[in-house]
C-alpha cells in the first residue's frame, strides 16, 4: 500500500526489487494543465521515462478530453499502461499530514517512480515536493541521475535520522518521506506517523535546527545560528550578529571576510546536518577560495540575516557552492566559494 493518496501503482516485489536494484523507473506521473507543459514536452519526458524503464503513466490534474486521449494513444504506443486519476499535486502535503500510516506499509515510491508538475517540475513523489530538477530545463534521466535527494533517499538507512534507523525493517522500509518532510522539513527524518514512533516523537528532529554540533567551528568563530530549510542542493540558513564576533570592529561593523565565512559556514550545516547522527561522523571542513564574490553592503553587530547556499558542484570531498547573503530581502553579498567537507 502506498502512502500517498494516489492510485496504487501494482508492482509485484520482485519487480520493485529489480527496479530499485538496477536504478531503474517503473512509472511516471505527469500533471496536465492548460498554459503547462506542451504535448512535446509531455512526449518527450515519455521517451525518457521509457528508456528508464518505466511500464506506466499515470496523469492527473486539469484534464482536456482529447489531450488525454492523445495521451494515453501515444503511451499505448510505447507500450506503456496508462492510468488518470483526480488526483490534485496542491493538497498533496495537507493528505500526506492527515494520513495515518499502516504498519504493513514499506512504501518505496520515490525508488521507482517520478512525477513531473504541469510547470515541468519534476518531484520525488508528490508528498515530497522537493523539485530536482525542471525537464525544460535538462533531461529528465540527467534530473534524476544527478539528484542528491534521490541519492540520499537510497542511502537509506545509513542517512536517516532518528528511530526509523534502528528499526528491524529499516533495510526494507523508506517510511512515508513525504510524511517526514512536510512534517519536519528533513526527507531524511523519521517518519513521525509510522505506529513504531508513536511514543518516539521528541527523538525526531525537525528543523529549524541550531548548529552547534553540525559544524566545526565553535565560539566565538561560529557566525551562523540555525539551519531553516533544506532542499535540492540547497540550503538556507539564519545569523544574528554578536558584538563579541572577532571580526567586529569598534564602530560595530564588521570585517567584509565576515561575508564569505558566513556562506562556507552555511555550507558546512547543510553537509553536517545530512550526516547528523551517523556512527562516527565528525564535522570537519575547509574554506578553499572564493571567486567573484560580490559585497554590496556592511554588516553591523545586531543584524539578522539569512544566508542561502546551493552546491553547484561537487568533486568527491570538495565542492563549490554559490552563496547569497541578505538581511530583510537585500542582498548583501554573493559569490562563489571553494570548499573541503568530510563528515566520517
């Protein structure tokens, strides 16, 4: 049984099992809107999907008659099933909150399936509505191939937090990642409605989170507070600027390297929160270089900021992300950075 209310999708466990071991599709999901995406685009994210395995589609949303009959005649032609529902993608999140989990369930969707908005979002499955990645913008095999949501969601149990990682069915069981995610903003938490956790929620963390013990840095060169949101490569993280900061100067400014330490740092939250609670894994991490970092603005002791970070690139242990420093919507400062991180 799946968690998410949408049409069970039917796969024997030996096929989930091939599908999973082999990283390949076993279904798509495409959202039809009118002014979404053409009949090209759909056609095309078709053939994708084919080529990747998949044996069926399942459409929902606004449904012209004659676009979903043109539809589901082509996917016929490729061989795949194909299934509608009125299923709508926006009340995802309120229905995965309200479900209440079976304890049968060992639900692996986001391993076998996709779906792809009307917008060309494409999401792990539609409780987790983390887009990785938009099909007008890459191929939908490079999205989900390149996708460190769906890396970390394999990883399972070695990256989940909490009790869900010691439990007897961990090996076999994802817990409902929609649920842990619009619930805690971590697809990588537990699952606060599975029965197992009833008594267990205050060992579940949910974010914000404050870094202390996901970082290196301790006081008084830690700059940055808590992590607020996680995403697809994507970070965001908060800042209140202490008078007792060595960067701060007399007049209560500070030093514009403030700046670039405050991304590095946000960086290295995102990189130790992935690997929060893991046997062994010690926070450890470097500032490289910078490059065309930009500061259009000062910092005063006082000020609260937010600090966005999104991993452009990563080569085994050193990555380079790009960073946005702003306080009350005004950007302060961006750039590019250099980093080092080893977290086991």
């Amino acid at each position: 049984m799946m968690r998410c209310q949408v049409p069970d999708l039917k796969y024997t466990g030996k096929e989930v099992e091939e599908a999973v071991k082999n990283d390949r599709l076993l279904s798509l999901e495409i959202e039809l809107s009118e002014g979404g995406l053409s009949d090209k685009e759909i056609c095309d994210a078709v053939l994708q999907a084919k080529r990747l395995g998949a044996k069926k589609l399942l459409i929902f949303g606004e449904l012209s008659e004659s676009r979903v009959s043109d539809l589901i005649r082509f996917a016929s032609e490729q061989g795949l099933e194909a299934d509608i529902s009125d299923y709508k993608i926006s009340e995802a999140g309120e229905r995965v909150k309200q479900h209440t989990s079976l304890p049968e369930n060992k639900c692996l969707r986001p391993l076998i399936s996709c779906l792809v908005t009307s917008q060309g979002d494409v999401l792990p499955c539609a409780g987790l509505s983390i887009p990785i990645g938009n099909i007008r913008e890459h191929k939908l095999c490079d999205i989900l191939k390149d996708s460190e949501v769906l890396e970390d969601i394999k990883a399972i149990p070695s990256m989940i937090k909490g009790p869900c990682r010691a439990c007897e069915e961990a090996d076999v069981c994802l817990g409902c990642r929609g649920a842990a995610y619009q619930l805690t903003g971590d697809y990588l938490a537990s699952d606060p409605l599975c029965p197992k956790n009833a008594s267990r929620q205050s060992e579940i963390i949910r974010l914000p989170v404050r870094v202390d013990d996901i970082i290196p840095q301790k006081t008084p060169m830690r700059v940055v507070d808590r992590l607020t949101r996680i995403a697809e490569r994507t970070a965001e993280v908060s800042a209140t600027i202490s008078d007792d900061l060595p960067f701060a100067g007399e007049d209560g400014r500070l030093d514009e390297v403030l700046c670039m330490e405050l991304v590095a740092q946000s960086a290295a939250a995102f990189n130790g929160f992935k690997h929060l609670g893991i046997s062994g894994a010690t926070p450890e991490g470097y500032l490289l270089g910078a490059r065309k970092f930009e500061i259009s603005g000062t910092v005063n002791v006082g000020d609260t900021l937010n600090i966005s970070v999104y991993k452009y690139a990563r080569y085994g242990d050193f990555g380079i992300v790009k960073g946005t420093v702003s306080r009350d919507g005004d950007v302060i400062a961006r750039g590019e950075i250099k980093i080092w991180h080893r977290s086991s």
